[in-house]
C-alpha cells in the first residue's frame, strides 16, 4: 500500500511540474482587459508535448516545420483575463503557422465572457504546422468590453513565430 502512495505523489508531482501555469502579463494596471497566451507543439498524439513560448517571456517562439510523414502538431492556449466585473471578449486570432487547405485562414472566433466571479476564461485551438519554413504570425484582434461601465477596449497582439 505504501508503495502505491509513493508512486501516485510521484506520478501527481511530476504532471504538476510540467503543468504551464497561466500567463500574467507584467506592466498590466488592475482592472484592464488583456489576454496571454501559451504556444505548445509535439505530435498527432500530444500536441502539448513541448512549450514554444508564452506571452510573459521575451525569448524567441520556435516550432519545428512539419515534414512528409512527420507533421508536427501545435496547441495554442489563449486566456482571457477579467476587467473586474464582467468583461465580454469578441473578435478573433489568426494563427498564421498553421498549415491553410485550399487557402482557407485560419481564423479562431471569439465571444467569451469572463464572469465578475471568475478572474480568467481560455481557449484553444490545435493544428497542424505549415511544412514551410519562415517567421510566422499568431495575430489577436479583439474588442473588451466591461459591463457596467460601457467601456470598450481593442486588444491587439501580433506574436511572431519562428518555424524551422
């Protein structure tokens, strides 16, 4: 029984150290609506296996191109982060990297709410990384606003993505 105990607060220890935790930005005054992000990549069966980057560090965001028999799949983690009181997120983010089907975009809609009870909503979306080698771009363009106060906000980001 002791044996099991130990290997289960192993296993748990281990998953919660590889677990990301939510971006904060840094410089963000209270009350402001932002989001942050988390770039993830690795296979058709775990597409979370390897962090690429996050909205709070400054490195460079690098993901390995897909190649015949070998697609590289990635996961993109957005958190949208409350204004204080309910705080409406609409728009949408483009992840430029991903590989496009007959030229279609890969646009990701957004309306979330994030209740005045809850600090944070997220999203994501998975897909398959282009097989073409370049700097792309993950491109937000949102509108925040907060209830009650009929304050409206543009939340834009452009994050580059480096795929070799």
């Amino acid at each position: 029984m002791r044996m099991r105990v130990v290997a289960a607060v192993g296993l748990l220890s281990a998953y919660v150290g590889c677990v990301k935790r939510v971006p904060e930005p840094v410089g963000v005054p209270a009350g402001t609506p932002h989001v942050s992000w988390i770039i993830m990549h690795g296979d058709r069966d775990n597409p979370d296996a390897e962090f690429a980057c996050q909205s709070t560090e400054l490195a460079e965001c690098i993901i390995p191109v897909s190649r015949p028999g070998a697609a590289v799949f990635s996961h993109v983690h957005v958190y949208y982060h409350g204004a204080g009181s309910e705080t409406r997120y609409v728009g949408s983010y483009d992840v430029g990297y991903f590989e496009r089907q007959g030229g279609s975009r890969s646009d990701v809609a957004t309306n979330i709410t994030v209740r005045g009870e809850e600090k944070i909503s997220n999203q994501s979306v998975m897909g398959i990384v282009t097989s073409t080698p370049g700097t792309y771009v993950v491109r937000f363009a949102l509108e925040a606003s907060t209830v009650g106060s009929g304050r409206t906000q543009t939340v834009r980001a452009e994050v580059p993505v480096i795929v070799r």
